[in-house]
C-alpha cells in the first residue's frame, strides 16, 4: 500500500501495518517525503508540516520500527488532555503486541510510555523506571515550546533526551526557525511542501470605534451560515459576556431541545452557581463559553456538546488552542492584541488551525479576525506576508535559569562538568551568540556560561537553597532546596523562588505552635496566587478583620475556603452571604488544595517546624469542600460528593424520620450508624435512602449500605477549632490520621 521507492521490505511492512490499523489506503505527500527522507533510519528527524498532513503516522511508523528492535519509546505530547488521545491512538495497532502505557508507574512497565514533556523531564532527572535507557523520544506537536507556559518544560526534555544520548523524532506545523532547531537537536530536517489539506480563507473585520462585543454579535448573526463557529478571547470576562451577547440574539436556539439547565445541575453535582445557570442557558440558544475556571466535568461536557453539533458558538480563552479537534468551521480572533502588543504569529496560526480540520466534511474554513487596524492585521498575520517568530530558549530568564541549576543540583546532577554538559544540550547554548549588539563582541560562550551559572548558584547559596562542599568541586542541595524540588513537581503553583523563601520564612518566624489551619490557608492562597474574587460582604469583611487577615482577594478567598466551603455550605448560601461569584469556587479550592498538600514538602524542611496532623485532612476538605465528619464517606464512597452528603446530614437532622426515633447529637458518622441500626434492615436502609435523600439513587444507597455495614469508627468529632470555638457537626473532630485513599480502619 505504502509504495514507497527504496524503502526496505521490513520497513514498508512496518508502514503498511500502521496504515491499515487506521483505515488509510495510501500515503499523502508529507508522509512519502518523510520515508524517502529517512525518517525509518537510525538518528535523529525534524519533520515539519501543515496540520492534517500525516505527521502522526510517521511518528508511529518511527515508534513501530523501534519496539519491533525491542526497545522502548517515550511518546510525548504537550498537555495531559492529549495523552490519552494518543494512546488510543497507538493502541489500534499495537495493543496486542506491547505494552501502551500512561499515567503513574508507565516509566517501570511500558513499552511506550504517552506522557507529558514535564513529565519526561522529571523522569529523566530521577532516572524514573530507567527513563535515561530509553531507545527513542517522540516529540509530538512540540510548538508550544514557544510559550512561557509549557516552553520551559519541552526545552528542558529536550535537552535531557540529549543528554542520555536518546534518538529523537520531532514533528510540528509551527516553527518559525526549523533548521536552526534541527542544529540544536543534531536532527536530519524534512520541511514539507504540501499546503493545508483543506484551505482556511482569512479575513478581518473592521470594529473601527464599536465595541467588540457588539462587533461580535452582528458579526456572527451576518455569517450565521459559517457556523460552528469557535471564538478565541484573551479575558475570561470577556469570554463569558461576548458568549451572552451573541445567546441574546437565539440565532442558534433551533440546534438543540435538551434541557440544559437541568443537565447542567447534574453535571455540577448539585451546586448550581448562579453563573453556571446563565451558561445553560445560554446552552439553550446554542451558544457556550469555556475556560480554565470552570468545573472540570462541565468543561468536558461543554467540548462534547460541541463536538456533537448541540453548541454552535463556542466562546474560549486560549486554554483549548492546541489539541482541539472538533468539528469548526470557523474561528473567530476576538483580540488580536493583549493590551497595547500584538499577540504573536505563532499563536493567531494555531488558533486559526482549528478550523476546518480533516475530518469533519469541509471544503474549506474560515478565520476572522477582529481589528481596528485591519491594514496592520492583514500585514502581520495573513499570508502570504507573514512571517514565524523563531523559537527562542526560556532560560535565558535569571529566574528560570537557577530553577534549572536548583532541579539538577537537587536530582543528583551536581558537579560544575555535569551542570555545564546538561545546559549545553539547552537551546540556550544553540543561541548564545559571539557578537551582541551594535557589534559588541563577547567573550567565549564556555567563559560567559560559566559566569552565568556561577551568579546562579551564589544566589542559590545566599538563599540558602543549595551548599557548596568546601573539599569537592561539588554542591548539595539544602533541606529548602529539596523540599522547594519537591513542592515544584508535586503541584502546578508558579511561585517563584523568593516567594517559597518567603513562606518558609514565614513558616520558621512563626513555629508549629501558632501554626494554624487558617493562616497556613492563607499563606497557600499566596503562594497558589489563586484570588476567588475581590468582593466582599460585611459578614465576610467582619470575619476577616476579626481574625487579622488582610481584606485583600487572597484574603477574601482563604476567608470563603476557611468558613463557607469547608463547612459544606450550598453553593448559592456562599453567593448570598459573601457577595462573591461562587461559579470557581471550586476550580480555585482544588489549586490551593494541591498547593497545600505540596508545603509538606517546605514544612518538613525545617528543623523548627513539625507537619501538623491536621495538613491532609484540611488539604482533602478544601479540594472536595465538606466538613471533618464527612470526610469518610465522601473519600470512600463513590459517588457521594459534597451536595449528596450535605442532603444526606440533612435528612438524617431531620426531628421527625418515619419510623425512627430521634437520633443521637454527634457526628454525621454517629447519626448514620445509629440510623442503620435503628432501621436494622440493610434493603429497608437502601430504600430509605432512595426515597427520601435528594441525589441519592438506588446505587448510591447500596454503596453507603456497603460501607456503613463493613466499617465501624470509634470517632471523637467534638474540639475545639483554630479559631476557639466548639463545634458539633460543624468543625467536628480532630483532623488526625486522615490521609488521602485511606479505609475508616485509619480512623480508628
């Protein structure tokens, strides 16, 4: 099928095999390049070409021929989203012969392992299930290397597959410099010719002085015939009120008769903000919003309901520009500028590559982008004038070049010829030039790296993140600087490395004896720079003033996760009584829980400071928002979260149950317990549940059954709380012993 001239029979079985577990009867013409180029062949490949033109198959062909030599392959891909996807990918060829890892533990058993970049990283540093004796790394779709976000981790995989001397096969649609990356990673280049499978017809739209949104609005009523249309928008808020313009309009209220609002109380398990009430029902006009903010499950149901045709108007931040394969067939730039810059080139050309994706049935797509200097527009970004930005390194920044000296002293890298080895294998050394500006000539890039990591590692030394042996041209990290290593890949916190010195300063200033739940929140909340909103109630001001925290957003966000959301409050009681949107409540509470967790790492750093019992307790509480007493059942039972065990308490408060006298004061355990004995009939117990318990169906009450007749719990949930105050269902019990997937046996 392959036909391809001059590839070995072994080779051409290799493609064939890949080709027909997806269904293609022949190669396009990227794809008979690259063989011909010898991407099959021993060494390193750069293969450059348009979305939609084979890359992925070429990668698998390269994957395929190396475990057939029985080696082992690191695939790597730049978001966890996309990881899956091409798992799935690789096992329609190859599930039945090897071993298509991801996730925890792929390192020690796979033969492929699909993962992350940062991943990898990691990986290679700690030597993870011997990562560094990998055979081959696949770098797929690697152009977010251009960004701040992913940029740094890609750049550094990179250079650590290098380093271990791994064969690379990288692929991208988007690079401005492709033979100057193809130097960098000593790598055969293959620039394909082949245009875009399907055209995407460019064009701008003249806001002139109207405002965007209602620029917007008129727009896609006009070009209603263009649609599913996917709008990329640079603020949030501006995400979601352009999105409740154009749902205003019910241009697209004849794509769907589903009831939203009610799907949307499910999909929210029960905590119906008033802002996710106003999404569905703009869902009800065909029109959506999407970002980072929102929950979890209702940002995957919003891209399913898209990908099905029930959302023809999708209004988005950049969170979904790369990896988003659905059915548009047209983008919209909403802002082409952040503030008063440009955005770059390389962003506009993949947003604009969402549209009109093989596929989907489409001759061709459209971009449309919103300017009020459409000359300047059409300059800088449409064909056939523009021009890629080169790929730049990352660590040029002082910041991000001692968090590199920091991670490879820490993992063991940790002689001055090590250090140096591995930065050379950075695009950093690639373009470290002779000459600067206006013709000024430097010294050796050997004498100028050596200057530069040695003003690192004095800042490290004066920080105290690092030592320096005194009879070894060696370093060592410092407790700080292991546990600042460990808090970085143990949670997605950005902190910077003055701002973790700072809250260990904080941490040893004010010892483990005033180390509470409620300043430890709110130094999380800093450290995390998760900011709920900036609003506040008088009730909420009260509190805060009350107990000394700073009526500022990080304030105001420990002040709701501390008193409202870890007590288990319904959403909209939060909105009503501290005036804040409490639509990201959650997404915010599940940052600063997993920045929490990770201070164990800078707690257990120091001398002075013990971990406190109650960190995993406080951390689970504020990641799933119920109280100390609900914590059993919400942890071990599947299927029950905050909204169903806040019903649940509620039902069994309740003075006047049928059949049951009044249960005992005490924890929720206590009164469940007590409720299953008295009823004293596990299918009377189950019945009960489903009957009378909101959200709590005839599975849920079965799993319950399980576990209340399974396990028992000798509990103390009656203590005094940071704040001085005794509770009984509200702030019950010590926060001992609980650490995340235990069984009620650790309660005990």
């Amino acid at each position: 099928m392959s036909e391809i001239a001059d590839l070995p029979d072994d080779d051409t079985e290799i493609v064939d095999e890949v080709m027909s577990a997806h269904g293609y009867e022949s190669l396009k013409e990227t794809q008979r390049l690259a063989f011909e180029d010898g991407i099959l062949e021993s060494g390193n490949h750069l293969l450059v070409a348009e979305t939609g033109n084979g890359k992925t198959l070429c990668a698998e062909a390269v994957t395929k021929k190396h475990l057939d030599r029985e080696g082992r392959v690191a695939y790597l891909v730049p978001s966890r989203q996309l990881v899956r996807d091409k798992r799935e990918s690789m096992q329609e060829w190859g599930s039945d012969e090897y071993q298509i890892h991801s996730g925890p533990g792929a390192y020690q058993s796979g033969d492929v392992i699909v993962a992350t970049f940062d991943s990898f990283y990691r990986a290679i540093l700690r030597d993870k299930g011997s990562a560094r004796n990998l055979d081959l790394v696949v770098l797929d779709d690697f152009h977010e290397i251009y960004g701040g976000f992913r940029g740094p981790g890609i750049e550094k995989a990179i250079a650590a597959a290098m380093y271990e001397g791994i064969e690379l096969f990288s692929m991208s649609a988007t690079l401005g410099n492709p033979q100057e990356l193809a130097d960098w990673m000593d790598a055969d280049l293959t620039v394909s010719p082949e245009g875009r499978e399907i055209e995407i017809q460019e064009e701008v739209v003249n806001v002139g002085p109207q405002e965007k949104k209602d620029a917007l609005t008129s727009f896609i009523r006009s070009e209603r015939d263009k649609a599913p249309f996917l709008v990329f928008n640079y603020a949030k808020s501006w995400t979601e009120s352009r999105a409740e313009a154009v749902a205003k309009t019910r241009i697209f209220a004849d794509v769907s008769n589903r009831n939203f609002l009610e799907e949307m109380e499910r999909k929210s398990q029960g905590e119906l903000t008033s802002t996710l009430e106003d999404l569905a029902r703009m869902m009800d006009a065909g029109v959506a919003f999407h970002h980072s903010d929102l929950p979890q499950d209702v940002k995957v149901w919003i891209v399913d309901l898209y990908e099905e045709g029930e959302i023809k108007c999708l209004f988005a931040t950049t969170t979904i520009a790369y990896g988003f394969d659905a059915p548009v067939q047209s983008v919209i730039v909403a802002d082409i500028k952040r503030g008063p810059e440009f955005v770059g080139v390389y962003e506009y050309v993949q947003w604009i590559g969402r549209a009109a994706r093989p596929g989907y049935g489409y001759d061709e797509g459209y971009a449309f982008t919103l300017t009020d200097d459409p000359a300047e527009t059409i300059e800088r970004y449409f064909e056939p004038h523009r021009e890629l930005e080169p790929v730049t390194t990352h660590i040029e920044n002082d910041e991000r070049f001692r968090w590199l000296l920091l991670e490879l002293v820490t993992t063991g890298w940790d002689t001055p010829h090590e250090i140096e080895a591995f930065v050379k294998e950075m695009l950093y050394w690639q373009q470290m030039k002779q000459v600067g500006a206006w013709g000024r000539e430097h010294s050796s890039r050997d004498e100028r790296l050596n200057e530069r990591l040695r003003e690192a590692a004095d800042w490290l030394l004066d920080l105290e993140f690092i030592t320096e042996k005194d009879t070894a041209r060696q370093f060592q990290p410092t407790p700080l600087g292991e546990g600042t290593i460990e808090f970085s890949f143990n949670s997605f916190s950005n902190a910077t490395l003055a701002a973790i010195r700072s809250f260990y300063d904080w941490l040893e200033d004010l010892g483990t004896g005033n180390l509470t739940r409620l300043n430890l929140v709110y130094q999380t909340t800093i450290l995390a720079d998760r900011k709920i909103d900036s609003s506040c109630s008088d009730e909420l001001e009260g509190l805060l003033q009350e107990h000394e925290l700073p009526v500022d957003e990080y304030g105001i966000t420990a002040g709701i996760l501390r008193w409202y959301w870890v007590k288990n409050l319904d959403t909209r009681e939060i909105e009503k009584r501290t005036d804040i949107d409490g639509a990201y409540i959650s997404s915010d509470a599940r940052r600063v829980a997993d920045t929490l967790d990770a201070t164990k790492y800078l707690i257990d750093a120091s001398p002075e400071i013990h971990r406190p019992e109650w960190l995993n307790i406080m951390t689970f509480r504020i990641e799933r928002g119920v109280r100390r007493d609900e914590v059993p059942l919400v942890e071990n039972i599947r299927g029950v979260g905050r909204h169903r065990v806040r019903n649940l308490r509620e039902y069994l408060d309740r003075p006047d149950i049928p059949g049951v006298d009044q249960l005992p004061d005490g924890s929720l355990w206590e009164k469940l317990t007590a409720f299953y004995d008295e009823l004293d009939n596990p299918d009377f117990f189950v019945d009960t549940l489903d009957g009378n318990v909101p959200g709590i169906g005839k599975r849920t009450a079965n799993r319950i059954e399980e576990f209340v007749s399974d396990q028992s719990v000798e509990d103390e949930y009656l203590e005094t709380d940071d704040e001085g105050v005794t509770t009984v269902n509200d702030e019950p019990g010590s926060d001992g012993g609980y650490t995340r997937g235990t069984s009620l046996d650790d309660f005990s």
